[in-house]
C-alpha cells in the first residue's frame, strides 16, 4: 500500500434497495432484491436479502427507495448507513 492509497478513501459498496421497516430508532431494515440466472436450470431467479441501515435522522419510512452504503460496524446487525434517499414513498 502505497502513501497515496493510505490517503484516499476506499470507495465503499453501495447497494439500492426498498425500507421494509422503520420500526427501530435511527435505524431501517432495506430488503434488497437481485436477480440471477440458476446454476442448474437457467432460469432467472429472484434472490432477497435485508440489511439494517443506520438513518441518522430519521427520514426514511417504509416504501422508500434509498441507496445504502457500507461503513463500520455500528452495532451488532448495523454495518450499512442511508447514503441518499433515492424516492418517497407513494402515499395512495
């Protein structure tokens, strides 16, 4: 590692998903879906995972669209932060 990388920060991943619940304090689970091809079969399937997200303000609320990102683990389940708040939810 050189003196320039130690510098720079590393570009954390980030990952666009759906809050599911809002339940906690200053915190969202986001259940994210991807879609891939089976191993065996082809066929395209969908596969899901939830994260808990810290949301330092409390802004998001279930049916959002929010872009999260990786940073230090903040609590036991919490290693992601809301880095942008893609879209609101459609009140109907």
């Amino acid at each position: 590692m050189t003196a320039d990388q130690s510098l720079e920060e590393k570009a954390a991943r980030s990952l666009e998903g759906r809050v599911v619940s809002n339940k906690m304090n200053k915190t969202i689970t986001v259940l994210i879906e991807r879609r891939v091809t089976h191993p065996l079969y082809g066929k395209i399937v969908t596969r899901s995972k939830k994260y808990h997200a810290h949301d330092e303000k409390n802004e998001c609320h279930e049916g959002d669209l929010v872009t999260i990102e990786e940073s230090r683990p903040i609590s036991k389940t919490k290693a992601w932060r809301v880095a942008k708040l893609v879209e609101k939810a459609r009140v109907v």
